[in-house]
C-alpha cells in the first residue's frame, strides 16, 4: 500500500493528486463552481468570480481544452459567448457538495473564529 510520502514522491500514484492538477487551481474552481448554476456570458462569469478578463479567458481556454467546459457563439447581433458544464464538468457537482458540507462540518466561519481568538486573547 502507498503512503504519503510515497505518492508525494510519484504524485501518479495517486488520484487525488492527478484529479486537483486538473481542476486545483484558484481560478477553475471558482470557474466550475460558478457554472454549476447554468449557461452564463463572459461578463456574466467576469462579474460572479471576480476574476479579470485575461485570467478568466485563461482559464475558460485552458477548461474547454480539457473537457469541463463547452463554449457557445450567437452570431446574431450582438454577438454572445455562453459558458456551460459538460457532462464531464457537471460530474464534478457532487464532490463540491461533498466539500461544501465537509467545509460546513469542519471548517469555522472566520467571524466566528476571530471570535474564539478575542476571547482567548483577553481572558
């Protein structure tokens, strides 16, 4: 059986860490998470993840090219582009639900956090 430390070393023994260096950047996951609630423009997404143009052409680019995403011209004036999910970026729902009640469960919110610190702090 692989440890850690075996599969640091040769990260192809390890599918977890094949999987995140497909999606694990910042940007593609802000991007697919975003695309789970539907088809949205450019601008639409630019808004919604925060990310600028470049960055965000980048990673809609780099996304298509992999399979997660599927890209959508209208020609008709004025001209649309529209960002969805595959069914190969919709598999990936489940395991940001799976994370998100993870994060739910684990993970404290930062107000109540700094909270817990003040406290600790001052007594």
């Amino acid at each position: 059986m692989a440890t850690h430390a075996d599969e640091a070393a040769n990260p192809e023994a390890c599918p977890v860490v094949d999987s995140l260096e497909q999606i694990g950047s910042q940007w593609r996951l802000v991007v697919l998470y975003d695309l789970q609630e539907g088809e949205k423009r450019f601008n639409e997404l630019k808004r919604s993840t925060g990310a600028s143009s470049r960055t965000l052409s980048r990673v809609l680019d780099d996304l298509g090219g992999m399979g997660f995403v599927d890209r959508r011209m209208e020609e008709a004036a004025p001209v649309a582009t529209y960002y969805s999910l595959t069914a190969k970026g919709e598999s990936l729902c489940p395991v940001f639900d799976a994370i998100e009640t993870w994060a739910d469960d684990w993970l404290e919110p930062e107000t109540e956090a700094a909270a817990d610190v003040e406290t600790v702090v001052t007594e």
